[in-house]
C-alpha cells in the first residue's frame, strides 16, 4: 500500500506536467513514470494485466485538475435506524 501512497504523491506533485495536453484520459503510472494515457480505465488496467503489472504497484489516475478532482470513500459499515 505504501508503493500506491508514494505513487499517487509522485502524480499529485507532477499532476501539471503529467496531465497536460491529456485531460479526460486515463494515464497509467509506474515505479515514477508514466507507461500511457488511455481513453478509460479498463483499457488502462487491460494494459497493465497484459504487461504483467502485479496489482499495488501501478496506478491508474484520471487526467483532472486539482480541483476537479473527487474522492470516494467506501466503508463497509452500514447502520439502519
């Protein structure tokens, strides 16, 4: 998990640069590189399972500003009262 985590702060910190001229794409990253850009994620992630890529040590991230980015959370707890 660690990997993911440093990986994502590699892509926050370079976002600019990794984004431009790909916005709305998908980018496929890599022990701090960029491998490609696709048009979704399941074509980035048929990629990276055809390459090989051990789950954890790739990430898939969408081409969006800062600010037009969202994060989801899921949580496996539900309560019903």
């Amino acid at each position: 998990m660690a990997n993911l985590d440093n990986l994502y702060r590699w892509f926050d910190e370079n976002r600019n640069e990794i984004i431009d001229g790909h916005e709305g794409e998908h980018v496929l990253l890599k022990d701090r590189a960029i491998i490609s850009y696709f048009p979704d994620d399941n074509a980035a992630l048929e990629y990276a399972r055809n390459s090989k890529f051990i789950m954890g040590e790739f990430l898939i991230q969408e081409c969006v500003s800062k600010d037009e980015e969202c994060m989801y959370y899921y949580n496996e707890a539900v309560n019903f009262g």
